[in-house]
C-alpha cells in the first residue's frame, strides 16, 4: 500500500499581532482564508490525512484548527515541538513511531525545515511560501522505509491559485 506525506508549510502569520514571542504569532486574515481553501482542495484530490502532526506554535495550530472543518470527519492530531526549527529529521523523528494503518499525513510547520525536506525527498526543490502544501507519494510498504525513499512530488498546492 502506497504512502502519502503532505508536507505543508503553515498558513501566513501576522507580524503586528502583539505576541510576545515568534512562537505565539497567530494567523492574519489572509492566512485564515487561506488554510481551508488548501483543505478543501485536498479533500477534493482524495489526500485526506489519518494523521496531522503539526508544529507546536500558534500559528500551526490556528491553521490546523482552520483546515479540519474542511474534511469529512475527525482527523487525530498531534503537536510536536521539534517541528518548530525542524526539517527532514524532525519528519524522520515522528514517522518512526507510525504504524501501518496510517497511510496519508500531514506535516504542518515552518520553513526552511520544509523547503529542505520537500528536497531532500523528491529531488525537486520547491518553494513553500506560506499555506503551500507539497502533496509526496511513495510505494514503500511502511513509514520506516518510506521516510528513507525517494518520493515522488505529485503536485504543490498554491492558495493564491486556489
């Protein structure tokens, strides 16, 4: 059974918000409009995720909370703390614990960790601005070996051409 990873870099965050640290910035406008049209976009392909593992800052959270409405049911999620400064290994990190009955995630959180990434898997270097997801799949049997394959970057979705 195929593998697929979502890898997607947060919505757009405001930097007037207030907040106290990079970690707390929440969401701007654009960027709540923009994280249930890339969920709607996916449910329409079909990569519906088992699984969301997102970074634990607020503005990874907030979009989370403003993609989920956009799929047909209850999609467990789990916030990782590595995820914030993380890339590749911080994937690597939460893929080992997966078990086979996952076989779409979602990895939500910042760049450049996600830029890297999304090479490192696919050869293919692609821009993630903000709300861009890169939709990867792989036809190893488990998450063990699939985070050590090749990917094959099926498609990158774009909020502004949404």
């Amino acid at each position: 059974m195929s593998k697929r990873l979502i890898i997607m870099r947060h919505a757009k965050s405001s930097w007037t918000s207030g907040a106290a640290t990079d970690h707390q910035r929440p969401l701007n406008k654009r960027g709540r409009r923009a994280a249930p049209k890339v969920a709607a976009r996916l449910r329409e392909l079909g990569w519906i995720p088992d699984l969301v593992i997102a970074s634990d800052s607020e503005r990874t959270r907030e979009t989370w909370q403003h993609m989920q409405a956009e799929f047909p049911h209850p999609i467990e999620e789990r916030y990782n703390s590595m995820f914030y400064h993380g890339g590749l290994a911080a994937i690597k990190s939460a893929c080992t614990a997966l078990t086979e009955s996952t076989s779409a995630l979602l990895v939500l959180g910042h760049n450049p960790g996600w830029e890297d990434a999304v090479a490192k898997l696919s050869g293919q270097w692609v821009r993630m601005t903000t709300a861009n997801a890169a939709l990867l799949e792989s036809d190893a049997e488990n998450w063990a070996n699939a985070i050590e394959a090749h990917w094959e970057l099926v498609e990158v979705l774009r909020p502004k051409e949404l």
